[in-house]
C-alpha cells in the first residue's frame, strides 16, 4: 500500500449528521484527484458501489440470493467494500470481501471502521482463485460486475461453499454472434457453472435494465456534474469519460455486449 494512501486515509473521519454516503463518495474522490486511487470515468461517478445499479443492483441481488441474518458471504472482487457493508447493515449476516488490490482492501478496512461494521465484515487482499479460507465457510458467494471470462474462480467458490450454498454473480456478456473470446455467451457462462457441480437457479439477460439503470444515469451524472469534474480530475478525463461511457452504450444498444446475472446452488 502507497505510504501517501496509508497516512491519508488514517484521517478520514465521518460526521454522523451528514449522509453517510455522499461523505464516503467525497473520500473516495479526494484520493481519485490526488492519484491515490483508480479513477475511471465508473470508478469516479459510482463511488463505493462500483458496478452498474449501484445499490438497487445489490438489493436485488440480495433478495434473488434469500440473504438472511444466518448467511456467511463471500464477496469477490469487492473493491472499497460498498456492497459488503450494505449486506451486513441491511440483512445483519457475517461477509467477507476478497479483492486483489492492497490499497482497496485498506480503503474498504477503513471505511468498514468508520461505519462501525468491524463485527460483522472483514476484508482479504488475494485473488479470487485462491481465497485462504477453508472448505465450506460460506452459505453464499457473490461477485457484482466483475466475472473474468474464463470464470476461472468458480472451482474456487464450490470449494469455500456448503453443500447448498447459493451464488449469484453479474457481469458482461456477448450477446451477438461473435468468435470474440474475451466474453462468453449467457448460455456459455450457465454451461460452466453447471460442469463445476452447481445447479442453475436462473440465468438472466439484464442488459436493458443496466442501460437504463447504469450506463444512462451515469452519463447524466457526469453531464450534470461536469464542472465539478473538470475541477476535480480535469479537462481530459472528462473528455475520456464521455468517450468511454458513450462507446459502452453504444454497445448496449446495438446489441454487441450486456449483462448477465446468475443464480445457482451447490449440489
């Protein structure tokens, strides 16, 4: 971890008459500006829940999941740690967060702290692949946005889940016909997660409900916020952001690339 990180973040604090949230957005992109952390133009402009639909998205993977206060759940790939201390706040279950970055798990330690939520959500630094935890500890692995296209960690998650322990992961898919293999199809995706021995609850196209509740909104929020942005990361990575967002929604809509969303459960 960046020394500079270390001792920046060793200052945060949170006023608990100020919303919670926009403070810790503020946070996040004061490290963006000073360089401290990756500031992509959906890094940037989602803030802690860094995948498209935000919170809405992680309450419906929750409900689609069944979380419960019982549930001990993995969460990969989980960035500063938003969706992590939203389950543990909204449902009260036990979760551990896996990312492959030092700096985000620090950051996500922090915010953890400042939240009060040390009891219930810690976070490891390690690849998806090879989480050092033991067979079985979870009842349910989760990944928002962020499946590799060879899912290679999958193997990974029977491993770490109970016998009927549930997954659900979201994350972009080919949709049109094409020989590109950096992304697979939806039917492709269900067809390796049932070799690795788990059993498809649903397998869902959710392309158009990211459009509109992801890509859209999140080229609004830089249109009407440009000035702060410019201020904030500059005249170029605005100019780079509207170049990124406005290609992925053309793929979107012309059908090329979207999001897919399963659900399965360990046989």
């Amino acid at each position: 971890m960046k020394r500079d990180l270390q001792m920046t973040i060793a200052e945060w604090r949170l006023d608990p008459s100020v919303d919670t949230g926009a403070q810790i957005s503020a946070l996040l992109e004061s490290l963006q500006a000073a360089g401290l952390l990756r500031a992509s133009a959906c890094a940037a402009l989602l803030g802690e829940q860094y995948h498209l639909g935000e919170v809405e998205d992680t309450r419906r993977m929750a409900e689609a999941l069944g979380i419960v206060a019982a549930d001990r759940v993995l969460d990969l790939a989980c960035y500063v740690g938003g969706p992590a201390r939203h389950l543990a706040r909204e449902y009260g279950c036990q979760v551990v967060g896996v990312d492959i970055s030092e700096d985000c798990i620090a950051i996500a330690e922090k915010l953890t702290e400042l939240c009060g939520l040390t009891d219930r959500v810690r976070f490891i630094c390690a690849t998806a692949d090879a989480v050092p935890e033991p067979d079985g500890s979870f009842t349910v692995a989760w990944s928002q946005g962020s499946f590799p296209s060879d899912l290679s960690w999958l193997t990974e998650m029977h491993r770490l889940l109970v016998p009927g322990g549930r997954i659900a992961f979201t994350g972009v898919i080919r949709r049109s016909e094409s020989s590109d293999p950096s992304h697979c199809s939806l039917d492709e995706v269900q067809r390796r997660v049932t070799e690795v021995g788990f059993r498809v609850i649903s397998a869902e196209d959710i392309s158009d409900w990211e459009l509109e509740h992801g890509w859209l909104p999140i080229r609004r929020k830089l249109e009407e916020n440009e000035a702060h942005y410019r201020n904030l990361l500059g005249d170029e990575w605005v100019k780079k952001a509207y170049q990124s967002i406005d290609e992925d929604i053309a793929t979107w809509r012309e059908g090329r690339l979207g999001s897919g969303r399963v659900v399965a459960v360990k046989e």
